[in-house]
C-alpha cells in the first residue's frame, strides 16, 4: 500500500510536471509569435535603410558625373561642388553600411568590392580633369577613351549596387515568407496545446477523485504499519530517536522511553531529561560524546548505563548518522539499543575464557610433569630393573625372570606414550611461526631422525623436489618424521619398505578432497608406500587420537603419530586424507594452501 501512495504521488508530480511545461511551452511560442513579427518589422526597416544607402552612394556619384560634364563643357569651378564632395559623402554611407551589415560576411566582402570600384571611378574623374588645360585638347582620342571608360565603369558600380539591393530584397521576401508560415501554424498549435493541459489537467483530477479511496486505506495501512514497527522494537529491544538540527529539538520513540523504564511519551524528549536517567559514572563521557555529535552531527557507537527508578542497571548502545529529509531539513537520526544481554553473555565469555585459560595452564603444568616428574621414577623403574637383570638373574626363577621382562616392556612403552603425548601436546601451542622454508631440507631433516629405522630395514625413500613453501618447519618436519616412520612400521615381511614422496600444485576446483576448500590452490604433497596397507572404511578412523587398527603385540605404536599428522595440517589450514589398499600399501595425500 505504501509503494501504490508514492506511485500515486509520482503520478500526479509528473502530471504537474507535464501541464506546467505545456504552460510554459504555450507562453514560448506566444512570445516567439510577438519576436518573429518585431523582428519582421526589424528586417523590413534594415532592408530599406540598406537600399537607401547604397541608392545614396549612387545618387552621389551621379551627382559628381553630372558635375564633371558641366565642368568640362563650361569651364565654371562651380560645377565642381558635388565632385568635390562626393568622397567624404560616399565614405559616411559606407560607414553605415558596415554597421548594418556586420553580421553578413557575404555583403561585408561586397560592400569592399563596392568600394573599389567607385574609386576607380573617382580616379577616373579625376584623370579626365588634367584635361582642362588647352595644351592637351590636341590628344583628343585619348580623352575620348577615358570618358568611355568613365561611362563603363560607372555602369559596373549601377549594376553591382542594382544586385545588392536585389539581394537584399529576396533576403526579405523569404524572410517574410518564413514569418507567414509560422504565423499561420502558431493560432492552431497554441490551441492544440491548450486543450491539452486542460485534458491532462482533468485527467490528473479524475485520478485524484479516483485514489482518494486508496489514499484512505493507506494511511489506515501506515497506522498498522507503525504499530508493527513499535511493536517489533520492543521484541529487539532498541528505541529510535531523531535530532532535528535547525530547532535544536528531539523526538524519542515509545520504546525508548520504554529503555529508560518509564511510560511511553510520559516526559518531554529534551537532552536534560534524557541525561537524568543516565548512570552518574557515565554522565560525563555521555555528555562530551552529545557535545561532539552536535558539532559534527554523527553519532559513532556510544556505551552507556542508564538507572531505572525501581534501581535496574541497563547496558544501552546508541548510534546517528545525518541526512536531509524531503523539506531540505538537516536531521540526525539514531537508534538505541539494550544490549544488558549481551554484556552479560560477553561477561560469562570472559569467565569461561578466564576458566579455559587456566586450564591451559594446569595442561602446561602437566606437560612439565610428563616431561620430568613422570619420566623421572619411570627411568629408574627401568635401572632397577636392569640392576635386578645384570646382578639378580640367578637368584630368579623363570617365571620371575618373564615377569620382569613385562614390566620393563610395560616401562618401555609407556615412555614412548609419554613422548607421543608431549608430541601432540606441542603441535597444539599457539605460539606458531610461519616461515618460507626449504621443504627439502625440512625432509632431509626428518631422514636424519629416522637413519636407525631407514638403514636397519634398508627402507628406500624416493622424493620430488620441492618449492619453498611458507610454513611452521618444525612442524612439516615432525609430519615427515611421522608419516614416513610408519610406512616404515606397517611394511610387509616379504618386501623391502619404499616411499614415495611427490609435489604438485593443484587447483581446488579440480581435485575431489578440496570441495569445501576455501583457497584456490595448494601444495599436494603424496607419500605412497607398499606396507600391508589397511582397509579404506577406516581412512577417517586412524588419525583420531590412539586409534589402532592392530594388536600392540603386532605393531608397536601408540596410535598418536597420525593425530599428530592430522593437527599439524590442521595448523597449516590444510587437509590430510588416507586411502588404504590391503596388502598392496597406503597412500597419505597432504594439502598445504598457497596463499
């Protein structure tokens, strides 16, 4: 309903719109009407004022010929008047030209044609004077010539002044042409145009009368609208409030009032009001933020206590951000929320933290024991053992003799879960330093550690070579160590143990274990081994903490060393997967990312 009252609203802007530019479009053309005639009468008035100059420039110059002739026939210097002063005449009428005729390029270069040719023409008098004397009425020819010349030229310039002033005159004719042309169309449009905004202005009232309906129905759905939104303040717990900036005046929500545990609009919304529910450890801080949200009209997250009158303490949040409302007013509108909840959930966090924190450090402290206080009566169990071996042996009968040899077995294998355990209780530490490192060299490392293993069952490990790869070395190392030490382990009686250990770089979208992975490629590092292998509906079962897929008395091992494995990939962000093929070998693919 809302969306259907500001469509209407659009509606009957564009209707406005449209007949105002109608109106405006009707009063244009009125007023292009009175221009074309006023600028007709312009051009009537300027072709006459043209012809009468340049007819002028002729009337002068015929003026100074007729002079001329009655100079030379009657010898009287009184003839010459016009002649005399038909320069200076001539000049003021070209002078008036060119200011009428600025704007026209084509009769600026005219009027200089013009002009030379009257020169010429004066010029030409002017020769026809020095004939005056007696002495040269002998070359009687020669005078003859250049009246005719005279007689030519002056019927140029006759003809040449004769097409400007045909010029000019089409000039005007198709001018007023045009302006009659218009003029007749103007009356007929400019009452096509007014029947139309009356039609759009009747349709825009029809439409009014017709949404005067649903006007009604949308403020009725604007009234459950609002309540809704009181209604879902309540439930999240947050009030809304809005600074007008130019009056310097608030105006607080129901729900706010609500947050400072009173009755809805009960007191007026003012800053000292507000402020009297405020914590008083938390008066001035609040009071230095509103001072700066008034100066830079923002409103960043503020935390603050309030103090209901019943005692309660409540946790609120407060943010505001600025905007200009439809009436160009500058407002800054907040939100408040409770959020008692969640500092007290934070403040359990915290407790819980607090409790796991110690309990890190009593997993330290049983890490010192196992590496010392545990090792420690565990060593001299085994010297003692060995003393009664070396220096009582004769003295015990067989069967004592078997039972010291299980418990120094018992003794053996518990130092080697103690080791295990402080092994796997280190690749859990946070203190975890990346490093670009030379993963050959981290292997070669791990070969070092195993040389007793390697060479007593003549174990071949064959390796790719590796890129450098950014990673924590120790612990590649010790994933080495593990996975290539129980290869060796689980080998088969009847085949020397072989490992082999390839590199390649793969993209996530192609490989199936890298389905859920979250970067787009990694280092593959593959260990294939041709051990007795294991079934593959354990693949996920072996790398859980002392699981063993074979009797102790099989295999030795306390089932840590793949957990190892599987928790340093997982420091690593990366994935261990393992398939197992019975009696043929086990292959161990780990995913390192690149980043």
């Amino acid at each position: 309903m809302i969306k259907t009252l500001n469509n209407n609203i659009n509606f009957f802007k564009t209707l406005l719109y449209i007949s105002a530019f109608f109106i405006l479009l009707l009063g244009a053309l009125s007023y292009r009407s009175v221009s074309d005639l006023t600028k007709s009468g312009e051009l009537v008035t300027h072709t006459y004022r043209v012809n009468v100059e340049l007819e002028q420039i002729l009337s002068y110059l015929k003026d100074a010929e007729t002079g001329h002739r009655g100079f030379l026939v009657t010898k009287d210097s009184i003839f010459l008047e016009p002649y005399l002063n038909s320069r200076e005449r001539i000049n003021n009428n070209f002078a008036e030209l060119k200011s009428l005729t600025s704007d026209n390029p084509t009769y600026q270069s005219n009027l200089k044609n013009l002009n030379l040719l009257i020169s010429n023409r004066l010029e030409t008098f002017k020769t026809t004077l020095e004939y005056e004397n007696p002495e040269d009425y002998f070359d009687s020819k020669k005078f003859s010539d250049e009246l005719k010349k005279g007689r030519k030229e002056m019927d140029t310039i006759r003809n040449h002044i004769n097409n400007m002033i045909s010029t000019e005159n089409q000039l005007l004719e198709q001018r007023k042409s045009d302006y009659q042309s218009n003029l007749s169309a103007t009356p007929l449009l400019l009452f096509t145009l007014l029947l139309l905004t009356l039609a759009i202005m009747f349709l825009a009232y029809l439409k009014i009368s017709k949404n005067m309906k649903k006007l009604k129905e949308a403020n009725e759905s604007l009234e459950l609208f609002k309540e809704s939104a009181n209604q879902s303040e309540i439930v999240s717990k947050h009030g809304n409030w809005t600074w007008h900036v130019e009056s310097n005046t608030f105006k607080y929500s129901d729900n706010l009032y609500r947050l400072l545990g009173e009755q809805p609009q009960s007191f007026e919304p003012t800053l000292e009001n507000f402020m009297q529910f405020v914590h008083p450890e938390d008066v001035d801080q609040l009071a230095h933020q509103v001072e700066q949200m008034m100066k830079n009209v923002e409103l960043p997250f503020i935390n603050y206590r309030v103090v209901h009158k019943n005692g309660t303490i409540k946790h609120l949040k407060a943010y505001g951000k600025s905007l200009v409302n439809d009436d160009d007013e500058l407002i800054l509108l907040g939100t408040t929320a409770d959020i008692t909840d969640e500092i007290t959930s934070y403040k359990a966090l915290e407790e819980r933290n607090t409790e796991l924190e110690r309990s890190n450090k009593e997993l330290s402290s049983f890490n010192h024991v196992a590496s010392h206080d545990l090792q420690e009566p565990l060593r001299k169990i085994q010297t003692f053992l060995s003393r009664l071996e070396d220096e009582e042996a004769e003295k015990l009968s067989e069967k004592g003799l078997k039972y010291i040899d299980r418990i120094q077995n018992a003794a053996t294998r518990m130092r080697v879960l103690i080791d295990d355990l402080l092994q796997f209780s280190r690749s859990n530490k946070a203190d975890k330093v990346f490093e670009e490192s030379n993963i050959n060299i981290l292997l070669e490392a791990a070969k070092q550690d195993l040389a007793e293993v390697i060479s007593e069952e003549n174990a071949i490990i064959e390796a790719d070579t590796f890129p450098t790869i950014r990673v924590i070395p120790f612990q590649i190392q010790q994933l080495f160590v593990n996975i290539i030490g129980n290869a060796i382990k689980y080998k088969t009686n009847n085949r020397v143990p072989k490992i082999k250990i390839s590199h390649q770089i793969v993209d996530a979208n192609e490989d199936e274990n890298l389905k859920k992975a979250k970067k787009p490629y990694y280092h593959k590092i593959t260990f294939e081994d041709n051990g007795i292998g294991f079934d593959n509906q354990y693949a996920e079962q072996i790398f859980i903490l002392f699981s063993r897929l074979h009797n102790k008395d099989e295999y030795s091992g306390t089932g840590i060393g793949l957990s190892i494995c599987k928790k340093i990939t997982d420091n690593h962000k990366g994935i261990i997967k393992a398939v197992g093929r019975p009696s043929e070998g086990a292959t161990f693919l780990v995913y390192l990312p690149i980043d």
